[in-house]
C-alpha cells in the first residue's frame, strides 16, 4: 500500500484567539492535500479535472477526531490513503501528524466523495485512469 504526504505550513492567520488552528482549518488542510494527490499522483490537477473534464468530487461525509493542537509554525504532514472504493464513491483516510518526523498523530479524518458530472452534478462512475490510482493507495486492515 502507497501512501501520500502533502508538507504544508501553519499560517498566522489560521489561528484562534487560543493560538491553536482552529478546527474547521483541519478540513482545509486535508482539501488542500488532496488536491496536491491530484496533481502528483493522478497526474492532472484538480481544477483541470473540473474544468476540462467537468468531473468532481465533493464531500459528501465528513468526520475527525482531534488528538492534539497545532500551532502556528508547525509544519503539517498530512498523509492520505484509500479506506474503500465504491463505483461513484471513495471513502479517504487522513492522518495529520505535526511534523515529518511526529510519531503522534495530531488528526484523523475520514472523508467520503462523489465522483460527479458538473453539468448535471449526478453521481457517474469514477474514470478508470482516476480509479487506477486510488486502487494504488487502499489501505490494508491492521493484522490481529
């Protein structure tokens, strides 16, 4: 099993009045890693893909468990792998750590997404070169 990494820095502006990244940032921070496993790792970028191929994929479930803060300065990991594939749907795991080299994972998100139509913005089977890709990246379940 592949997984991605996107190295992305904390901003100034992306913290409260605690000086922690206030929570809804996280969902940014994992859009913005996905985008980038777009343009890596599928080969085309995102906006390309919605442009050009008028194909997108929205969140349609969205869920995160926050293990500890992060703060401005700090340097994101945030790695991604495939938990499931549908025919229209994937379901993405995301793991945010708060460096390269942090053992402990800071968030954990899980995101499901629709491969759509944007004209009709109707669910469609997700194209197999995309396909391809995610099947590179499915998580395996842990051994027992």
């Amino acid at each position: 099993m592949a997984r991605y990494a996107a190295s992305i820095p904390v901003r100034f502006a992306e913290i409260d009045r605690a000086g922690i990244v206030y929570y809804p940032r996280f969902f940014h921070y994992f859009h913005i890693a996905f985008e980038e496993f777009f343009a890596d790792r599928v080969g085309i970028p995102y906006h390309e893909l919605i442009d050009r191929d008028r194909r997108g994929f929205p969140t349609v479930h969205a869920e995160c468990d926050y293990r500890t803060p992060i703060r401005f300065g700090d340097v994101l990991r945030v790695e991604i792998t495939v938990e499931k594939i549908g025919r229209t749907s994937v379901v993405f795991l995301y793991r945010l750590r708060r460096s390269a080299k942090a053992p402990v994972v800071a968030a954990e998100a899980r995101i499901t997404v629709v491969c759509i139509d944007m004209d009709s913005f109707r669910p469609v089977p997700i194209p197999p070169r995309i396909l391809r890709t995610f099947r590179e990246y499915v998580e395996k379940p842990a051994r027992r």
